[in-house]
C-alpha cells in the first residue's frame, strides 16, 4: 500500500480538470496515502481546495529555467514516492517520473520514453479522456467507475461571481482556443450573445489573456450586448462564472470540461476534432455540434494554425442558427427537468 502517490499532469488547463476522477479513485484505492499532483501554473490554481490533493507542485514548464527543473526534480525525489502515476506523455514527464526513484512508475505505452516506467497500459482511445486518465489506476488496482470531473469552489468565490451576475439568467460563451482553427468565428459567437441578450439573458464572454482578442471582435460584432471577462479573471473566478451560468456555450476547450464539474448545459462546438476523439462535454446536458459530412474532417488531434485545406468547413458550416436552436433547446430542457 503506497504510502505516498504523486500524478503528474502538467498539460492543457483542460486535461487538468479532466485528471481530477483519477484524484478520486486513488484516493478510493488508498484513502490514508498523501497524494500530490505536479502540474502547470493554470492547473495549480483550478486544482485549489481539492479534498484530495495534500500537495500541488507547480512547474511552469513554459518558462522555467534550469534551475526550476532542478528544483522540481529535486522536490519530487525528497518526497519519497512510492507511485508515480503520468497521464501527460513528454520525455520531461518520463524523466521526472523516473527520478523521483518510485519503485512503481505507471503510464501508457504510447509515452515518450516507455522504458522509465514500470507499469504501462494502452491508452484507451475509444473512450472519453477522463476514462483514458482513470484507467491508469488499473494497475494497482483501480475499476472502471464515475469519470466525471470535479473541482472544489469556496462559497464565496459562488457569491462573488452571483454578484457580478446579478439576478438575469446568465449565457456564458468561451470563444477562445489555444489553437486557431478550433475558434468558431468571433462574429458569430459575438451574435447569438446578442440574441441571448435580447431574450433578457446576461450574456457574458469568458476566455484567458490569450483568448482576449477574439473575446473583444465577439463583443464588437454583438453590439456590446456582452459583458467582456476575457482575459479579466483568475481561472478560479472564470470557474466560478461558468458555475453560476444556466448555459456555456464553447468551442471545443477547458471551459467545457469546467462546466461538466458543476453540470452546466454545455454547447461544444467541434471543428477540425470530432467528439469521438474523446473530449465531448460531461455535462448531464451536454451537446456536440460539428459540420457532418466533411472527408477531411478530423484533420488532427489539437486542430491547427490554419486549415490544411484553406476552406475551414468544418466551423464556418455550422450557422449562428443552428447553434441558437440547439443552444435554446437546452435550456428548455433545463427548465423542464427543474419544474418536475
């Protein structure tokens, strides 16, 4: 029975939150061990509160220097481990895994350096990625169970963001992407916030500093009909508005999966993926929308710079029509599900 189990995950904001039920099953399996997790600074803050986690060891890979690699090497082999668990697949994470002297180092086959495990198991690609990262736990004894996500908001933290909402129903939309041509275009989303406000809905963008630009050509092109938050809040408060929404509509990002934790009815729109890759919403009311048809559709795991084929079908197909109906009748759901 390891006494102490370190997850190391130090990828997209996303696949933080979408780590958090392996969190949970380790803790099912060894309810009295320390268990940390080394992640990115993004990841740091939304992990915060976690009633799982003893520790968060941040490494901020992006821009860490030298000596910050040293430091978190060091850190991770004076804790002792007995598990090391790495859903995120770098050599960095290999090399971190191996060092940390573990005698049980677990992580898929398809990981960079595969040598420096001791337990590998295939990455199951015909699941959700939660499930993907959960299956980790196998080999110490872990079961298929509940791969959906969680995360741990203060009370206040709810008020705040129900203060800046006010008492209007609230549209949340996440137009941003990490990469470009999984961004809906900015008009578009900046329109159907304009038509939710227009049925007295609070329409609010959201989104990380670099998402900003194109949270400010969606608020141009809707009229100023939406609060801007993009780029204005901590991811904690980002959180927390999305958990005090009655909607997320998004393209296929982390707000997604934030909204998943707290059951919010989620639009996901997908365009150079598809939901078969693994990364549909988990929300009870979750929706996946894409251009059907396309050969080339998908063109990629992450989506891209720009359009392999120059045409960007797959998001430019999709109208603000469609995605309003779809939207709307989420929401009608909701509304049915809360009166019965």
């Amino acid at each position: 029975m390891p006494e102490r189990i370190l997850v190391i995950q130090t990828a997209f904001l996303g696949d933080v939150v979408l780590t958090t039920p392996l969190f949970r099953e380790l803790k099912r399996l060894f309810p009295a061990a320390e268990l940390d997790c080394l992640v990115a600074p993004r990841g740091a803050d939304i992990l915060e509160g976690l009633p799982e986690l003893n520790r968060i060891i941040v490494h901020n890979k992006r821009r860490g220097s030298l000596k910050d690699v040293r430091r978190v090497l060091g850190v991770v082999r004076r804790n002792g481990y007995e598990l090391v668990i790495s859903p995120h697949r770098s050599p960095r994470s290999a090399i971190i895994a191996w060092w940390s002297g573990a005698p049980k180092r677990v992580g898929y086959e398809e990981n960079a350096l595969p040598f420096l495990y001791t337990d590998l198991i295939r990455r199951p690609m015909e699941t959700h990625e939660a499930a993907r990262i959960s299956a980790l736990s196998q080999p110490v004894g872990g079961v298929k169970g509940n791969i959906k996500p969680h995360l741990a908001l203060t009370d206040a933290e709810l008020a705040a963001a129900k203060n800046l909402l006010g008492d209007r129903p609230t549209a949340a939309f996440a137009p941003g992407s990490a990469w470009p041509t999984k961004r809906w275009p900015a008009e578009r989303f900046g329109e159907l916030a304009a038509r939710f406000a227009a049925e007295g809905y609070r329409a609010v963008l959201l989104g990380s500093p670099g998402d900003r630009e194109v949270a400010e050509q969606a608020f141009d092109a809707g009229g100023a009909t939406a609060v801007n938050l993009a780029g204005r809040t901590t991811v904690r408060e980002m959180a927390a508005v999305i958990a005090c929404a009655d909607i997320l509509v998004a393209n296929d990002s982390a707000p997604v999966h934030v909204a998943a934790a707290f059951d919010i009815p989620t639009v996901a729109l997908f365009g150079p993926t598809v939901p078969e890759m693994g990364f549909r919403p988990l929300s009870e009311r979750g929706l996946s929308l894409g251009a059907e048809g396309l050969e080339c559709r998908p063109c990629g795991l992450h989506g891209g710079a720009e359009c392999p084929e120059g045409h960007f079908a797959c998001l430019l197909g999709m109208d603000v029509d469609s995605v309003w109906r779809a939207s709307f009748g989420l929401l009608k759901e909701k509304m049915v599900a809360d009166l019965s």
